[in-house]
C-alpha cells in the first residue's frame, strides 16, 4: 500500500456495486476482495465525549484510511459506523489479510480530534469482514452481502477480522432473512421430506429408508438440508423443526404401512437434540399419536455430536433405547468415536460416510477403511450400512465385505412418500432384483 492523494478513490455508496463490477471485468483473472469495516461504539461517542458525532469520527478514520490505500483500491461510506473498501488486482486472498491487519493497525490508533483534550481522545474498536473474488463469490452484489456477513461474524473474532467461507451460508441466509421464512415455513407445514431406500445387501429388500427435509424456500433455490437444520440451530427454531420432522415421518410412516408397505424411518438428529432432557418424552407421544410401533423409528446420530458430553448424552440414548427406539452412528469414521464410547453407547447400526465408500475402488486406503468399520460393526453385533452407493462394481465389493445394507443413487434417490411407494411396488414386483 502507498499513500496518494486518493481524491478519485473514494466513490458514493450508490456506485460501489458498479464500481466492484467494473474491476472485476477489467481484470477476471485477478484476485479481488469486498472489505465491510465496522468502526463499534462511533455512535456512541457523542454521548461519551460530550459533542463528537460519529460523522466525524467516520471522516478521521476515512482520512487515515485514504493514506493507506493504493491508487487502485476504492472507498465508499456506507453510514457513520461502516465503510467499505474494495482491494483489486491481489496476488492472492492472502494478501487480503495483510492489507486487514494494516487496516484494523491504521484504526486502533486513538483518534485526537480538534477541540477535545489529550484526555478525551478518541477510541474505536474496528473489526472487518473480507468476501474474495472468485473464490467467495463472483458479482458485486453477492461480494457485498458475503463482506457485510463477514463482518457480523468478525465482530466476536479476536483478530477483528473474518474471510468469508462457504461453511458460514447459514449466516448468509440469516443475512438474507431466511430465518423469518423458515418459521413460517414450519408455522405452514411448508417443509417437505423425502425418503432413500436402505437395501439389504443380500435379499435385496427395503426394510428401512431414511427421512431427508426438503424445502423450496421462496424466492430461493432448494436448500440444503445441512443449511436448514444450521439455521434452525441459529436461530432457536431447531426444537420447532425436529418436531415438524418427527410428526411428519411418523405421519407418512403410518400412512406407508396402510398401504401394506413395512419399512423403518430413520431420523436424523442434531447435536443439540441429545441436550434436551424432554425429547424423549416428546418421542413416546408423537409414537403414540400415530400409532407407530417404537422399533419402526430409528434415529441417526453423527458421532461428534456423542462426544461432546458423554454422561448426558448416554442418559438420552439409553432413555430412546428404553423405548424401543433404534440407534444408528451416522457418518462413521470421520468423527472421534473410540471403541470405549461404542461399547458404551446403545446404537443399533454403524453407517459409514459415503466418502470413504465412494473412493474405496480406487483407494486402498479406503477400502481398508471400509473393510474395517464392517468387521468392527460386526465384532460389536452391529449391523453395518454403507453410504453412497452408486455403481454395480462397489455394491459387489460391499457385499463381499460384508455390509449388510446399502443406500445411494444406484437403487433409488431420495423421493417424496408417494413415489417412493411407488417405487418400493416396483421393486417387490421385479423380484428385489439385485446386481450381479
């Protein structure tokens, strides 16, 4: 960074978005990155120094910013508290982070401002959020929306500053008040699950699926059901949606077996279910409710999620095991479960993580894994499912090793309780044809 006069850097907050769109075109294949800096307490300054506004708190900062800045970067003045800066041409995102710590350095310094004493200078406490081209998004608006989440998130960040990544999208829809519409969506019974058929691996029959939540939330594209449930946790509407999920899997469970169609439904729980002493008690009435026998419900749990607080979360699991409610380790292998805690645990079922079972052709590493996670299930009387299965030679290689079932696109993706019994009817009158 090098000081100039900056006079034509700093553009109206109207332009900022065309400005960033402009850079962007003239240079694609250069790394740019959207700054959102929040200057904390400014508003609050007037009242604390007896005449200062924020305004011209906000002016002292733009001039210090101004020196630090190159001739190519921008700077617009969103409100008295927020100024965005738009770094172009970087080698990389990481110099992104330098030229940060140079901003947050530049506004740390107190601010002596004329007209008030040594005493009374004045302090800001800065933090900023950084959203990187391409990687982090590739148009000025979605930059700008992703540097403003960044900085919400910055805000209770030691270093004062954030990179936005593809891990914090919950907060981009918090940002972007899906939150709101998913309480509706709840409220309205808007939400969906669809639901992917386990196949035993050598009868070829569908015993079990599992229940996944599906949502077209309005004006958006579907969201991910890791996205839902991470803004259901956010936002304290995770009780409300594990209930709506509850209901309505024992709902189309019931209504499957009406129609002569005998499966399971497996149930995936959050991590902060197993903290909720009145979950089960919520189970043995919603299994009563629709009449569904205990041993038809399974629960899928990661195995971090067990870790946690092991005391607590053995005295819930047991109470589900009590009801007669199956357990299943979701995703095995890549959490931190040692074989104290399986022993100790009252799970029915081990489900290794697609990941490993998707490589395991072309990795002996894998493979290994898979192998091992099988015997392992086994050795403790498990049985043992296997993720992600979507070609004829790796159902083979599971069955020669001894899964027990398997799930994935090669049967059947997940569909919405009428296509799946129509599904489940076509699968019976083939024979439960299997691969050979």
């Amino acid at each position: 960074m090098t000081q100039t006069t900056g006079a034509s850097r700093v553009v109206t907050r109207q332009a900022i978005g065309g400005e960033i769109s402009r850079l962007i075109s003239g240079h694609p294949n250069s790394a740019l990155a959207v700054m959102m800096v929040e200057l904390r307490r400014a508003n609050r300054l007037q009242a604390l120094t007896g005449g200062i506004s924020a305004e011209v708190v906000m002016e002292h900062a733009m001039a210090r910013l101004d020196r630090v800045l190159r001739d190519v970067d921008r700077m617009a003045k969103l409100s008295n508290e927020t100024v965005c800066l738009v770094l172009p041409n970087l080698g990389d995102g990481a110099q992104s982070v330098l030229a940060a710590v140079r901003v947050l350095s530049t506004l740390q310094k107190p601010f002596a401002v004329a007209g008030v004493s040594q005493e009374d200078t004045v302090s800001i406490r800065p933090h900023l959020g950084i959203a990187l081209y391409p990687e982090g998004a590739r148009d000025a608006e979605q930059l700008l929306i992703k540097a403003d989440v960044a900085a919400r998130i910055a805000s209770s960040s030691e270093s004062g500053y954030h990179i936005y990544r593809t891990e914090d999208r919950v907060e981009t829809e918090i940002y972007r008040g899906l939150d709101i519409e998913l309480s509706k969506a709840i409220k309205s019974n808007q939400l969906k699950l669809h639901y992917q058929p386990q196949i035993e691996t050598e009868s070829g029959a569908c015993h079990t699926v599992e229940a996944l939540l599906r949502w077209d939330a309005p004006g958006s594209s579907p969201v991910s059901p890791s996205v839902l449930v991470g803004l259901a946790e956010n936002t304290g509407l995770l009780p409300a949606l594990t209930t709506w999920t509850l209901h309505c899997a024992l709902r189309e469970n019931a209504e499957l077996r009406r129609q002569g169609i005998d499966v399971s439904v497996a149930v995936n729980l959050s991590p902060r279910t197993l903290a909720d002493s009145e979950f089960p008690d919520e189970v043995a009435q919603a299994l009563a409710v629709w009449n569904v026998a205990p041993q038809s419900l399974l629960f899928e749990i990661t195995e971090g999620s067990m870790i946690g607080d092991v005391e607590r979360s053995l005295r819930l699991l047991t109470r589900l095991r009590d009801l007669g409610v199956k357990l299943a380790i979701d995703d095995f292998g890549t959490g931190y479960s040692s074989l104290a805690y399986l022993k100790r645990f009252p799970v029915h079922e081990l489900k290794i993580d697609k990941m490993f079972v998707q490589a395991m052709r072309l990795s002996r590493g894998d493979a290994q894994i898979v192998r091992s996670v099988i015997d392992l299930a086994h050795n403790f009387d498990l049985r043992a499912v296997s993720e992600g299965v979507e070609d004829e030679a790796t159902f083979n290689q599971l069955r020669d090793l001894g899964s027990d079932a398997v799930q994935g696109f090669l049967f059947s993706e997940a569909r919405a309780a009428p296509e799946f019994a129509a599904w489940w009817r076509a699968h019976e009158a083939r024979g439960r044809t299997l691969p050979s």
